[in-house]
C-alpha cells in the first residue's frame, strides 16, 4: 500500500447524504413538531408580556382611584420595552415576583424575537445537506430550538397569576384567551401525536444506524487501500462511476451490502445505488462473471474547473 493509500485509508469518513436532500421521514416529523411549537411559544411570550403589562397597569389605576389620585388619568405613552421593564420592576418591589423569576420570564418573552429574527436557524439543524451542516459547525452560538420553552412559558404565566391574586390584583377581563382556545388544543393534539410517532421514528433510526455501520466496514476484504469504494479512481470529474467504480459497486454488492451501504462507501445517491443493484442482478447477481479490479485499466479522468 502507497502513501497516497495509506492517506486514504487512514482518513475520517465524511457524511454523505444519498437521500439528496430529500428528507426522511424522522426529520420532516420534527420540523413540523418544532413548528407547531413555536406557534404556541410566539403566543404565550406575547401573552405574558400582556399579562405582566396589563396587571400592572389595572393594579396602579386602580389604587390611583381609590386614593382620589389624578394618575387615576390615563398614563403616558411609553415605548413597550420600557413599560414592559417598568411593570416588572414594579412587581418585583410590591413582592409578586422575585428578581430570579423576573429574569426568567424575561428570557421566556425575548424566546419569541429569537423565533421570530432567527427563523432559519432554528430548523437549520435539521437539514441532511453535508454543506450545511459543516457550515452549522462554524455558528456554535446560533439560535436553537427549546423544546421546553412552551412549558415554561406556561409554567410562568399560571405562577404569575397565582401571585397576583394571592396580592389582590385586579384582573383583566379579555377575550383573547377564548379565541385561541380552538387553535391551542388542537395545535397541542397535533405535538401529542407527533411526539408518539416521533419516538417510533428515533427506535427505528437508531436500529438501522447500528445495522448500517456493520455494513460500512470492508476490513478485510479486496477492497481496501486503491481499492477502497471511495478512491477517486472509481469516479469522473461529474459524479459517473468508471469501468473501476462499477466493478467496484458490483462487488460490494457481492459481499451483501445493502444499496444504502453502498451509496454511503461510495458517496452515491440512494436512487443510483439502486439501480446499480438491479444491473447487478440482471448481470445474475453473486454468480455473475467477476473481474480483477487491478487489471480494469485506468480511465483518465480530466477535471474541469467551473465558475
């Protein structure tokens, strides 16, 4: 075995996605899981920051107009950031909040600008393009999905209406909850259902992962070194095998490796590899007419540099 061989032979196999970027079944599941959350996390962050808002402010009118006070008037026109900042304050100081659950649910409201300002990252993860998640190794501190951010918001917004009663706030009467009531169960219905099949799909992806890494070894077979399923030899500039390539493909096939074994050894795709195994059965399978891979002569291969 030659240097270039032993190079070869010694490398980190790349992930390679004989899908094309078709997405499994697994992934699609959780995309949409994901989705369905970040509806409802969208709306409990938004409806939180009402909350703390919208007590507050009934809670200091209505003090205001017992006490005969003119701020029983209605109060200046403030930027939302800061009356959302002033309301906690405030609650904080009268003793509804503590100064750890107020940085807690200020996190939980600022989950729907992540959401919203960082869409594309949430799901980016997601993806079975090799470039893209090479390039998601470059982004450590991108945003993610928190799969336990809409239990907290919910979490939060009963802890914040249970401490203002037990303070004797005044509430707000409104119709927003009703409207999407309709919507929440039938969104929350829908994560139940994709949380079952969910953990189908992971058993199953995780039997056919350990299924596929035995088949990817080919340790102790002739096709190692510049022999190896991967060696440039096997392949043209454009992808196509070479006379090498398809004997090559021919033989792992003959050892028993399944078409998606082969597609991962040989960086195909699943649909290829596929047809590669027809013309091998129609050729009549382990009992076709084998060749020597070293005497199939080499074929130049000539690399064409694109823009």
């Amino acid at each position: 075995m030659g240097p270039a061989a032993e190079i070869h032979e010694g490398r980190k196999r790349r992930y390679t996605d004989p899908l094309r970027g078709a997405l499994p079944e697994l992934e699609r599941c959780l995309i949409r899981h994901r989705a369905l959350q970040m509806i409802l996390i969208i709306y409990h962050a938004e409806e939180l920051k009402r909350d703390v808002i919208n007590g507050v402010a009934a809670q200091a009118y209505l003090r205001a107009a017992i006490a005969g006070d003119d701020a029983a008037t209605p109060a200046e026109v403030v930027k939302e950031g800061t009356k959302l900042k002033r309301a906690f304050a405030h609650l904080v100081q009268d003793g509804v909040l503590t100064a750890d659950e107020r940085r807690n649910m200020v996190a939980l409201i600022e989950k729907r600008n992540s959401i919203a300002h960082h869409l594309d990252q949430v799901t980016a993860d997601l993806s079975t393009d090799p470039f893209i998640l090479d390039w998601l190794t470059l982004m450590p501190d991108r945003q993610s999905h928190d799969y336990e951010a809409l239990d907290q918001l919910r979490v939060a917004r009963r802890l914040l209406s249970d401490r203002m009663i037990a303070k004797h706030y005044v509430g707000e009467i409104s119709m927003r909850s009703l409207f999407f009531d309709a919507t929440e169960r039938a969104l929350s219905a829908d994560i139940k259902a994709l949380n079952r099949r969910i953990c189908k799909l992971v058993r199953q992806r995780r039997d056919a992962i350990a299924t596929l890494n035995d088949e990817l070894s080919v340790a102790g077979s002739p096709l190692t070194g510049l022999f190896d399923p991967g060696w440039p030899d096997n392949r043209y500039d454009r992808g196509r095998l070479t006379p090498r390539g398809v004997e090559t493909c021919y033989q792992l096939f003959d050892m028993g490796k399944s078409a998606m074994a082969v597609a991962h050894l040989m960086d195909l795709s699943l649909a290829s590899a596929r047809k590669r195994e027809r013309m091998w059965q129609d050729l009549g399978g382990d009992q076709r007419k084998k060749r020597v891979i070293a005497e199939i002569p080499k074929v130049r291969i000539r690399y064409r540099m694109e823009e």
